[in-house]
C-alpha cells in the first residue's frame, strides 16, 4: 500500500449492523513502529496474529473513497488535456465512438438498400418462346349468360371482366407474372368458359416449362386464388373451384 | 343389536378373506427377501376373461383340472425383468386387462419374482435360463396336451425379454410370436444371438427399444425392431440423477407404457422402416410402398397386416417420435417445398396448422434446411396435437439473419401430405413470397 495513503483508525465502532464498518483491513507497519494499538470493534472480524504482532486496522471504505477520489481527479484531469487545437481527450473519444457507430449505421443501410434481388431482375427481351394452356371452369352464378344470343351486351361485359379477373390473377402472381401474356376467353358453353393462356419464355426453358411453368403451378394458382374467393351468393363472377381444368396446348386454339 | 353387528362385520371379512384366499395375484416381496437374496420359484398365474382380477395358480403338471384354461384358445405369457425391491410391476394389472380386451386368451402372468428379486443384478440373469427351462417345460407338457406352438406369443420386458428368448430357442423357435420390450442390455451387450433374445428364437419376432444407452440393449433383436424417439433418451423422462428413481427408471419403463397405450388404442404408433433415426427425423423415411397396401408397421398387437413383408424382408428397423405423456403418438405430415431462388438459401421451418378454433405448431429446426432451385425439399413436421380439418396453414422460414436485406424465398409449392390418416386430403398452395423470418399464412387447397 502506498505510503502517501492516510491510514484512518477506527475508534470503537459500536454498530455490528453496520456492514460497512464491519469490514476491517489489517496492515503491517511497515517500518516495524507499532502504533496505538487499534481494536476493531466488529465482532465479526477475526484477530489474527499478524508478523510479530504489531498492525494497524484501517477502513477500507475510507481508503477506497480517498482513492476512487485521487483517481477520479487524475482521470478527469487527463480527459481535460488537450490534444490538438481546442479538442479535449473526452472530445476526441466521443467523436471516435461516433464515426464507429456511423460507419456501421453507412454500412448496413448501404447494404440493405444497395441489395440487389437477382430474382426481380429479368430481361422479357429474351423471352421468345411461346407457351398455351387451355381450359375451362364453370360460374355459379351465371343465369343471365344462358342465352347468349338473347343478351349479346351482357355477354360481352361478362367476358371482359373474367379476362381481367384472369389478367390480374396471372399479373399479380410473383412466379408467372414476367412470363404471362394474355388471356382469351371464348363464348360460353353452357355456363362454362373457355380460356386459353399465352405465356412468352426464355428459349432456355426446360427446367422452367417443368417446374414454374408446369400445369400444375398454372392452375394451382389460378385455383387458389378460386378458392380465396368469396364465396357470396350475390357475386356472378364467382367460379366453382373445382370445375377448373386446365392443360398445356401447344398452338392458339382460340 | 351390538351383538348381531360385530357377527355381520365378522363375516363379511370372513367372506372378503375366503374370496382373497382364492386369487392367487403377483407376491411382492419383503426388504428381508430381496436383501439377501430369493432362490428362483416360479410361478404361473392365469387371467382369462373370466377371471381378469383374479389370477389362479396354474400347476405345472396338472394344469388340465383349471377349468378357466382352455388350451383351444390362444396363450400369451407376460415375463416381467429385474425386480430390484421385489416390488409388484405397476403395469401387470393393465397388460393383462389390454390384452383380455385383444381376443379371447388365456394370459399368463410368469412370476418368477422370488429370482429376479435380488440386489444383485447378476443372480437374476443366471436365473433367467433357469426360468426359461421352467416355462418351456410347462409349454412342451401344454403341445402334449394338443395345443399349437403357432397359438403361442411370449411378451417379455428387460430380462423378461430374453428368458422369453431362451424360452423360444429352447423350442427350437417354433413359438408362434415373442415380442421384446427393450431387452435388457447389461450383460446381454455384445453376446452371441444364442445367448440373447434373436429372431430365430420365434416365427416372428418384434421387439420395442426405448433405453437402449442404460438398461436396454443396442442393435437389431427381431424381424422388426421398434425405435421410440430413436431408442434411447425418451421425452419426458428427467435429465438428472436429481430427479430420483424416476430418473434411473423412467426411459426403461416407456417401453411398457408405450406397449400398454398401443394396445389400449389410444396411441397410434406408426414407424417407419430407415436406417437412423437422424434420417427419419430429416423427413428421409416416409415411405411405406414395402408394405402396400398396409400401411408403415404400427406397434401394437395385431401385427398380422406386416407380418408376411416384414419375415420377407428379413430384419427391419423401423422409427418413430412419441409425446412426453399419455397419449403417446403425434400427428406426422410430410411437406415438400420447391423453391424458385436462383440462389441457394438455407433456413429452419416453423409450420403452424389452425382450424379456426385451435392451433398447433411444429418447429422443425433440428438442422437446417436447404432451399435450392427447382428442388424438393422434403421435411416432417410433428404435432403434439391431431387437428382435422386443417382451415389455415402459417409457414415461416427463420434464417438467423438479423442485419442486412431481408432475403425472400419464393415457393413454387408447398405440398404437406398426412402420414397417419390416408383418407385426409393432401394440402397445396402454390406461389408464395416469404420473407425471411416473417410469417405467411395461407388457406390449403386439395392438391390435383
């Protein structure tokens, strides 16, 4: 322990609840003078035997505060230089401990926003090759259709808004949207509507026409967008689900 | 009138003694015998229909003056194992009620407590040849008397599993069925099949592992081998030594109770045939084409409907995930994912099922996923809970990634198939964006 550290004595500490006090240090006398003999008054400490018996009791509380005190002053003292023009040692710190969170705030913004989705980008220049499915479905509500020829005007509205509602299905869709032309839809045939499908595609296609642009995912998805439907009795649009087929042609029919 | 009391009170005792006096019910053992040890004495308690809570002594010999044992009917012995205090097994009762339940059996409860009471655990398993020479005795002076070993089924537990294995063996394997559950490992390990219950000691053999790095045994024991949660630490079960008894016990004991809630019909234990229980879990072995038209083995009873396939096949492994309590079986669905990412992403599956009323969730994230272009990704999703019919279906997919873009996994199709129930329809759904850690829920649709 340092020589310029004031050693306080504990004079007859009564209180034992007293944590603080209770808690006793003892020194060696370094240079073997034995002073006033101190007596700790916690029962709680145990007296050892120390060297050839000769110690002194200190607060340990006291010692920290002057200390925590000294070495406080000499932080602060030291935070205060400065370092170059007017900027202090804190100044420099903080500002250091702001370029760090700045680069990484840079950094992470720059990479989220600057991510490229490779999936997004396609080039529908490329797409050349044709593709057709061909199919059908029913409406549930179609009672004004049934005579065509009767009702050429409504007919007519009918088809348009089913080939929108086709349109937007297809359009809407994330996997066949960059691939998906038009929609035809044919006269009806007893409440059921003929449709065919163009899709365009890369002329490198084999994995495509096999997976993405399979029957299958062509009419699932048109299917579940039927089934998402709601199913309101008052809705003429509204298509029994199941009277869905669709199958894949290989020139325009319609 | 105090008088006349006390008489009534008298006899009804006398009767409840008389009526006692007739059952002849497994002997629990004192500290003194199991202490110091029990010389081996075996002893036959049959349960029939008739009598399913009173057993009656069967003699050895003359076995034909019981008139509740009708050797046209088929027999089943239930061998119990290592009886460390010489305690009563807790389940004797309920296999013998499960199994009268079955069909129409004489039910033979082998209590060769005073043997496999000792606190070494040596004596027992010399004792069990010894036992086993005892049983085969009784069942030989039984094919004397005109019964067919065909009508025979041995159900044995821990020890009790391979004295029924010698049992078999000494017959020269002409038993009609053994059933194992989890034969004991400790000095049965690493012996040759002869010295140890093996598919030749019986026409068919199935055996169920369910401690099989404590009390049970490793490897392949029958024609098929049942592997609850992989045959070794069960669900539920403690993880410390803290836990008592319960923990030295409890996976070993599963083997029962799983057994017990197969033949109960409450648990639905359909396992399928692979070659770890690693791969299983990866979704790897949900095929059950081997056993058409039946489906995957289903532990039990009634092993008729795989029987035939399963002595063609030799020797099968078969896999199986159990709940921590009774009920035991979980609700298994197959879900194939395909992915149209060019780029290769990896992730863990959070697949959640409602039905408008409840939901249940399955995490299948024992490793990661890989979601590669045009490929399936095969999972198996188990739930705790059976739900029917599924209305909505929430899928997310967690990556870990916490700073950066927010990748998207687009699926061309989702398809979960139930594995348990093949009369409920297959689920699709086509098309769907997910973002990374964000949850899509989506209403299933029959697949074409």
């Amino acid at each position: 322990m340092d020589d310029d550290i004031e050693l306080k004595i504990i004079q007859g500490v009564q209180d034992n609840n007293n944590v603080a006090s209770d808690v006793c240090m003892e020194v060696n006398a370094e240079n073997g003078d034995c002073p006033d003999h101190i007596n700790c008054a916690s029962p709680l400490l145990t007296t050892s035997q120390a060297g050839d018996g000769s110690r002194t009791e200190v607060s340990v509380e006291a010692v920290n505060n002057e200390t925590d005190e000294t070495t406080l002053q000499r932080v602060k003292r030291e935070l205060n230089e400065v370092v170059v023009w007017k900027l202090k040692v804190w100044m420099v710190i903080l500002i250091i401990l702001f370029l760090i969170a700045l680069t990484v705030a840079v950094t992470l913004t720059v990479c989220a926003a600057g991510y490229d989705d490779e999936d997004e980008k396609y080039d529908r220049s490329s797409f050349v090759v044709e593709r057709f499915f061909r199919g059908n479905f029913t409406l549930a509500n179609n009672n004004f259709t049934s005579h065509p020829l009767t009702q050429p005007a409504e007919s007519e509205k009918l088809l348009e808004q089913l080939k929108q509602k086709l349109t937007a299905v297809y359009n809407s869709s994330s996997a066949l949207a960059r691939y998906f032309s038009n929609v035809t839809i044919s006269n009806f045939r007893d409440e059921t509507a003929q449709f065919e499908l163009q899709f365009i595609i890369p002329s490198e296609n084999e994995q495509l026409v096999r997976y993405t642009l399979s029957s299958e995912m062509v009419k699932g998805v048109l299917l579940q967008h039927f089934y998402d439907q709601d199913s309101d009795a008052g809705d003429h649009l509204y298509v029994i689900p199941s009277s869905l087929s669709i199958e894949v042609c290989t020139k325009r029919t319609i | 009138m105090l008088l006349w009391c006390f008489l009534g009170l008298v006899s009804i005792f006398m009767l409840c003694e008389g009526q006692d006096s007739e059952c002849d019910n497994f002997i629990d053992l004192d500290f003194h015998d199991w202490f110091m040890g029990t010389n081996l004495y075996v002893r036959l308690l049959l349960y029939t229909r008739a009598n399913l809570d009173c057993g009656h002594k069967l003699s050895h010999h003359n076995f034909t003056l019981e008139p509740l044992f009708d050797l046209t009917r088929p027999t089943t012995f239930v061998i119990h194992g290592y009886r460390p205090t010489g305690a009563s097994p807790v389940w004797i009762n309920h296999i013998v009620q499960l199994l009268a339940a079955q069909e129409d059996m004489n039910i033979l409860v082998v209590d060769w407590n005073r043997g496999a009471a000792n606190l070494n655990y040596f004596t027992p398993v010399t004792n069990t040849r010894r036992t086993a020479a005892n049983i085969t005795g009784f069942i030989e002076s039984m094919e004397k008397e005109g019964t067919s070993l065909d009508s025979i089924h041995l159900i044995g537990v821990s020890l009790g599993a391979h004295v029924a294995g010698f049992i078999g063996a000494m017959l020269g394997g002409r038993v009609g069925r053994i059933t194992g559950l989890d034969p004991a490992g400790p000095m049965f390990a690493g012996v040759p099949p002869e010295e140890r219950l093996d598919p030749t000691d019986a026409q068919f053999v199935d055996v169920l592992h369910t401690d099989m790095n404590f009390f049970g045994l490793r490897g392949t024991h029958g024609h098929v081998d049942f592997y609850a949660n992989g045959g070794l630490d069960q669900p539920g079960c403690p993880k410390t030594i803290f836990s008592g008894k319960s923990y030295i016990v409890c996976d070993h004991q599963r083997s029962v109770f799983l057994y017990l809630c197969a033949l109960n019909h409450t648990c639905n234990l359909m396992a399928y045939p692979c070659s770890s229980y690693t791969d299983f879990l990866n979704g790897q072995c949900l095929q059950c084409e081997t056993f058409k038209p039946a489906s995957c083995p289903v532990l039990g009873y009634n092993m008729s409907l795989w029987r035939d396939t399963l002595l063609r096949l030799g020797q099968t492994r078969v896999f199986f995930s159990t709940r921590a309590e009774a009920p035991f079986s979980k609700t298994s669905y197959r879900v194939d994912l395909v992915t149209w990412n060019q780029f290769l992403r990896w992730g863990v599956v959070i697949l959640r099922l409602h039905n408008g009323k409840n939901v249940i969730e399955s995490r299948i994230d024992h490793k990661l996923l890989r979601f590669e272009q045009y490929t399936s990704t095969r999972l198996l999703a188990q739930f705790d809970m059976d739900l029917h019919p599924v209305q909505k279906i929430s899928l997310r997919i967690v990556t870990g990634n916490v700073i950066g873009p927010r990748y998207k996994i687009r699926l061309l199709q989702i398809r979960i198939t139930p594995l348990e129930k093949p009369d409920r329809p297959l689920m699709c759904r086509y098309d769907i964006i997910l973002e990374e850690n964000v949850e899509v829920s989506f209403r299933p649709l029959p697949c074409n």
